[in-house]
C-alpha cells in the first residue's frame, strides 16, 4: 500500500474537479479508494490508517472530510496522520479555511505546505438528564448548526446542489423562511455549565473553523481550543431578509445577537431538531459540545491565518 492514499467522493459538485483529483493522484503514486458514501469514506480512511498511511487525503465536500477524519479517530491515529482536502464538492468551507485554492493547488500544500495542529469540535449526544448516557461523539470541523439554516439544509435536495451548487442552500432557505416557527433553547457554556442563554432563536451556531456570513464577519480561530458560539434570537425570519441579512444578521453588536466563546457547551432543545455537522444531518434534543485543542494534523495554505482579525477589535 502507498504510504499516501486519496479517499476520493466521485460524486462530489459536478463530478469534474474529483476525477482531475483522480488522475492527479494515480500520477503521483497515491492509493487512490473510492467511496459510495459518507459511512463508506469513514470506512475507507479507518482502514487506510490503521493499515499504516502516514498521508490520508479527503476529495470531496465538507461532509466527505469530516467523514475521513472521523475514520482516522476511530482507528486512533490523529497523531500519526498527516491529512489534507482536496475542495471537490458543494461546500468546501473547510478548504478555504485553511487556504485551499483548488485541485491542483491542494496536492502542492498537502506535499510541500506547512503543517498545523487545528482544534477538532466534539458532540454527544444525551437524554438531557446526564452526560453519562451520552454515546459515541459525532465530529465536526467547521460548524454544528441548528434552526433556520439546518433545517433548509437538510430540505435541499441533491439535484438542487448539483443544478445550482452553493445557490441550492440559499433557494432552500427563502422557501422554508415562511413557515419557521423558531426553536426553544436552553444554553449553558464553560465547565461550570452556567446558564448563557434560554428562549426562542432563530438559529444556533457553534463554529471551529466556520467563518460566518456578512461582509467582514469574524473566522473562528481553529487553534484557540475554543468554540465561537452565535445565537441569534427568533423574529419573524423574513425581517431579516428584508433589512439585508447578509451584511446585517451576524454583525456581533446587534441587539438581536449572543455571542460565546467556550471549550464546553451544553444545549438542550424543547422538541427533536435539525442539528447539521459539517453538512450531515442529525435530528436531536439534547448535546453536549466540546473542543478538542489541536487534534488533528492538517496541511494549511500559505494564506491561512490560525488568528483571523477580529472586526469588532478596536
């Protein structure tokens, strides 16, 4: 087996760029596996990590990463992996984070780029009344999202993504703003689980690596061993569209806004919802959430930057 090995989604985006990450790799002596699956990449980068790969590269969106890191932590060997994304899907969030610009550009980091240690998030998932009924944590490296955006999320179909890409996202949140009701939370954060938060939001955002929408909008710093968390309170969804959402929604002094910065948080939801990890839905009432500092071994673009400015910094 190569020491280097490409788990590979062929029906990423449209499908172009991950067979030009095929060749690319084939080219360079990867062991190239292809996956039918999420569950099935997680499988592929297990087994490619406990067979000894010192380079295990993900070709796919967001949700095809998160499923090959979740492979190597299951196999136990973060620490002797080095990983890397090659950006082939709808969402490659991830890849723009650290500093990848695309195909071609990402085989030159992952060969040649520095290597960073970057914070990996944490849920379990509970009954609500003790973490110790929690059961195997789910992984996520950009976002654990809930509310608004989670749930047009997981009503966007593949045929929508591959027709209109990242537009699909969009078109599938104007269409659910209508009939959102908002969602009953109750948050508490840090070690001591004191309360942050409790009422109707619009949406809850816990971001590692996510960077958030509106122009100038703050990237959480993915070194920090924190979580940056946003919850923003329930109106009617459609005033925000009105008043300009994109520039206005996340602006971290609106009144509307409660923001966090934690290694632990807890939240416990009235009924069952959408929560989205990296893209993947889970539909759930009660989490627990936590940083893990510097997890993974990652290789970072010239251009990432572990502490992005932030714009609300005199």
């Amino acid at each position: 087996m190569s020491r280097r090995v490409l788990v590979r989604n062929p029906e990423s985006g449209d499908g172009r760029q991950s067979e030009r990450a095929r060749d690319i790799a084939e080219s360079r002596g990867y062991d190239v596996r292809n996956s039918t699956s999420g569950d099935d990449a997680r499988t592929l980068a297990r087994e490619a990590a406990a067979e000894g790969a010192a380079t295990i590269v993900a070709c796919g969106g967001d949700g095809t990463l998160n499923a090959v890191v979740r492979g190597v932590d299951e196999a136990g060997k973060l620490d002797d992996v080095r990983l890397g994304v090659v950006p082939a899907g709808t969402g490659n969030d991830f890849a723009d984070n650290v500093g990848i610009r695309g195909v071609d550009h990402a085989f030159e980091v992952v060969e040649s780029g520095e290597e960073r240690r970057i914070d990996i998030g944490s849920v379990r998932w509970t009954d609500g009344s003790s973490d110790a009924d929690a059961g195997a944590p789910d992984l996520f490296l950009n976002s654990c999202v809930c509310g608004l955006t989670a749930e047009a999320s997981a009503r966007t179909t593949p045929v929508a993504k591959r027709r209109f890409g990242v537009l699909a996202y969009v078109l599938s949140t104007l269409q659910r703003t209508r009939s959102f009701e908002g969602l009953e939370l109750d948050v508490r954060a840090g070690a001591d689980r004191e309360p942050a938060w409790s009422g109707q939001a619009l949406m809850l955002l816990v971001g590692n690596g996510r960077r958030f929408p509106g122009e100038g909008m703050q990237q959480a710093n993915m070194e920090d061993g924190l979580l940056n968390v946003v919850v923003v309170e329930h109106a009617p969804a459609l005033n925000y569209l009105r008043s300009g959402a994109a520039d206005a929604l996340l602006r971290r002094d609106a009144s509307h806004l409660t923001c966090l910065k934690v290694p632990h948080l807890v939240v416990d939801a009235a009924t069952p919802r959408q929560f989205s990890l990296d893209g993947e839905m889970v539909e759930e009432r009660h989490l627990v959430a936590d940083c893990r500092p510097g997890a993974m071994r990652f290789a970072v673009g010239e251009t990432y930057d572990p502490s992005p400015p932030d714009p609300g910094a005199e």
